[in-house]
C-alpha cells in the first residue's frame, strides 16, 4: 500500500482563553474547562483562512518529503471553511507550491472528516499508480456562534500530508475503512455563517458509535490489538470525547496524550485528527505503529494503521514541528478576538 | 468602492505566490523584478526562486492604508533584503511594530491581500513574518 513521504502542520499565531470566553458569555469558565476538556484556542489572524493554513502546512510537507514537486499528481483540500462557496481552494495552494498544471485536484467537504478522506483517495491513486504524488491537507478556520458552546473549542490549524509509494515513506499506510451512516448531529446549511448541532445528540450516537465502529473495524480487519500501537489519535471535538472512546479500548494515557492537541488548541475541525497525527510523526521511531479515526458529522470515521520507517528521523528535522507552531503565540482579548473572526469566513 | 480587474493580478501570481525572481547569468546577482540589463552589463537572466528567508533594512507603521487593507490596519511595511540577494518592499504580518529590529529575520508566508469587496476574488499574495 501507499504511505506517508511527508508532512507538515501550521497553527495561526493566536489565542484566546475559556476564561476570556466566559467572562463575554457569562458562563463559568472552570464549569467550561472541566466540562470540555479544553483551556485556550487558537484563533487566524487577520489576513489567515483555509488558503493560507493549507500552503504553510504544506511548505512544510515539502520540506520533509525529497521529492520533486512536479510529480504531486493530485490535490485535495478537506475543509468546512473553504474561502469560495464556489472556486476552489486546491488550486490556489497547489500554484503557491508551484507544482505545474498536471494535477488532479478537487475540494473536499464532511465536517470533520473531509481531510482524512483525502488520504484514503490519494492512497488509491497511488496504489493503482495513476499518479505518484498526491497531496492531502485538512485545514479548517472553525466558525462558532458567539455565545455558542462551540466558540470554546472552534480553532483554526491544519496539516499536509504528500502520500506516495510505499518504499519511500516515511510511515507505511498498513490498513484503512471507514464506518459511515446518515446522523444529523451537526450541519451548517447553505448560505449561514454558523453551524448547527442537535446537542448532547452528538455524542454517543454520532461520535461514539462511529469512531468506535470505525477502531473496531480496523482492528478486527488488521488482527491487531490496541496494545500494538504506540500512538493513539481519535478526532478531538473537545478534550473529553476522545478519552471517553480511549477508556472503552483500554488505551492507555501514553498512547494519547501525545496527539492531544486540542487541551493546547482547540477543535480545528478537518485539521484536529491531522494536527494529532502530525504531532506523533514528530516524536515517533522507526518500527512505531500509529492508530488515527478521524470523525465527521453527518457522519462517519476513516480509521488509519501506519507504521513509521528508517527515514522517519531524517524528516522528522528538516521542517518545524507541530510543536513549535503551538508554542508560538499571541492571547487576544474579546475585542480584538472579534475583529480577527469578523475579516475571515 | 475599491475595484480592480481579477486578471490582471492574475497574470503576476508568479511573483505574489512564489517569490520568483532573476539572477544575472554572468555575475549572479539577483534581482525580484525583471531587468533588461544588470549592473555589470549582462543582459540575459535566469529565473530562480527566492527561499523566502531574508533581514529587515528598514521598515513602518501603516495606519490608514488603501481602503481594500483598510480592515487590516494598522499594519507595518518593511524592506527586506532576501539571503539570496535581492531587495523587496513587502507588508508584515503576523508582528507588532513595537517588537521590529533593523537587520531582524523574517521568512515569507502566503497571506491573503484583500479582497475585491463582499462578492469579488480573494487576493492572495507573500507577506513576511518575523523568524521563531
Ligand atoms: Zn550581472
């Protein structure tokens, strides 16, 4: 099968905190902390939004992947905030990386889950060799109601990923499937600003039974037991959900902690999962085995088996590291905070 | 109401997104935009491509600009001489003014310029950002 020759993450700059949240809505922040699992957010600057995250973190994928760029034979962007209604994305980052004409290319959209699908596509088109290279970038400046519980968690970041054969990856793609059905837990129709969400319905019957459904496909497909993995990466909607689904498995604080990215950052919707990944290439060994279900509303899960390889040191320095995008930053008070969001959709 | 033809800035992506520019095939000196003839007296030019890292020469603080970046300001303006050799004029984001240096590295990063109000394109182009 396919793997991964490269990948990159990009967190904007800023951040806002649950307290300064809170104190705007009149909630109680320790309430909202404990409750999801989450202290601050990152938040786009001015001029950041899907476009831009997508090409930041995809410079970066290039600098780990020794390739050249022209042989990148397909473009995907997963995304709930692409710039354009209609225009896309793919096309504007793939000419600011300066790949040539000779790419597929194509827009992706399932909530939280349009990212990773992208990997699974770009996986086939590798593995039936019709193209050498493809690109997968999941990247989201997340909207949320003001006053909404989501403006707590709703982020911005994203992450790249070239995909190519398996002998030069970096990470071999093992396994993939999904588990997918029609739950309405969360949409935003056309035309609104904001999403909506059916409430305490986005739990147990929609994140849980599909990201569940989804581990436990993959796991009973590869034979494989959680013991096996040295990473664990489940969609972060908030700081809670994935552990609830980690308890259920008997993963361990080890294997979860490290792509926990949302406690520092948020929910970056088509990014979370990606970043989270993201976030264990950067420390993992050669010979780690890596287990990442992505989750997306409406709704369903892409579960992925990697397992990392030799070049896997090399690449993990030649670009900056999820890690060093999160400790970058800027708190914004309300104010400012609300001028960011207003300039970007 | 600011307006401006979608092609024409489509036909300068080359050098909004990418940073492309000329280096002298004799002397090697290069420069961001195109030039008939070099310092030296050659007049054939190769294009390369900038690694978008350079240092700030100078710089300031834009409180009112065009209406299109109106929602931006203030923002701040530098020129910055890449690695490679060659000057540009280019907006920074991503910094306070109070925080700039002379001689302060900076990388580029692709950011969006403006846009053509409520229903026209998207502009985007390479802004700098100080290095971390
Ligand atoms: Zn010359």
């Amino acid at each position: 099968m396919a793997g991964i020759i490269g990948w990159g993450a990009y967190i904007p700059k800023y951040r806002i905190t649950a307290e300064t949240i809170a104190k705007v809505n009149n909630d109680s922040a320790p309430a909202i902390k404990s409750g999801l699992g989450l202290t601050e957010k990152s938040v786009p600057g001015k001029d950041e939004d899907t476009v831009t995250i997508s090409t930041n973190a995809a410079r970066n994928a290039l600098l780990r992947a020794d390739i050249n760029r022209k042989e990148i034979g397909a473009v995907y962007i997963g995304s709930e905030s692409h710039p354009y209604a209609v225009k896309p994305s793919s096309s504007i980052v793939a000419e600011a990386l300066d790949i040539g004409n000779q790419y597929m290319a194509v827009d992706t959209e399932f909530a939280c889950k349009a990212g990773s699908a992208t990997i699974q596509i770009n996986a086939g088109l590798v593995d039936s060799k019709m193209i050498n290279y493809g690109l997968s970038i999941g990247s989201d400046t997340s909207q949320a109601e003001p006053g909404n519980a989501l403006e707590y968690s709703a982020a911005a970041g994203g992450a790249a990923f070239i995909i190519g054969k398996n002998e030069e990856a970096i990470a071999t793609l093992d396994y993939t499937c999904s588990f997918t059905s029609d739950t309405p837990d969360f949409w935003r129709r056309a035309m609104q600003p904001y999403p909506s969400h059916a409430g305490r319905f986005t739990g147990e019957p929609a994140y849980m039974k599909h990201v569940i459904g989804a581990t436990e496909l993959i796991l009973e497909k590869s034979k494989m037991k959680i013991s096996d993995f040295k990473y664990v990466v489940f969609h972060m909607p908030n700081g809670k959900f994935p552990l609830i689904v980690a308890k259920k498995f008997g993963v361990t604080n080890e294997q979860i902690e490290p792509g926990l990215i949302v406690k520092k950052i948020g929910n970056t919707y088509s990014g979370s999962s990606l970043l989270g990944l993201s976030c264990v290439l950067d420390i993992a060994k050669p010979g780690d085995k890596i287990l990442m279900t992505s989750y997306g509303s409406g709704s369903g899960s892409d579960s992925f088996i990697f397992t990392c390889t030799k070049k896997i040191a090399d690449a993990q320095k030649k670009a900056r590291t999820t890690d060093d995008y999160v400790n970058r930053k800027k708190y914004l008070e309300y104010p400012e905070y609300a001028k960011h969001m207003a300039t970007i959709h | 109401m600011f307006r401006e033809s979608s092609i024409i800035r489509w036909r300068n992506y080359n050098d909004r997104y990418k940073l492309i520019g000329y280096k002298c095939d004799q002397c090697g000196k290069t420069y961001f935009e195109k030039k008939g003839l070099c310092t030296c007296g050659s007049l054939t030019f190769d294009e390369i491509e900038f690694s978008g890292k350079g240092k700030i020469v100078t710089y300031t603080k834009v409180h009112s600009g065009a209406e299109a970046f109106q929602e931006q300001a203030p923002f701040c303006v530098a020129i910055i001489d890449l690695d490679e050799g060659a000057r540009i004029t280019a907006q920074l984001t991503d910094c306070d003014y109070e925080d700039l240096k002379i001689g302060m590295e900076v990388e580029a990063v692709l950011r969006k310029f403006y846009k053509s109000g409520e229903k026209g394109v998207i502009h985007y182009g390479t802004k700098f950002t100080p290095k971390f």
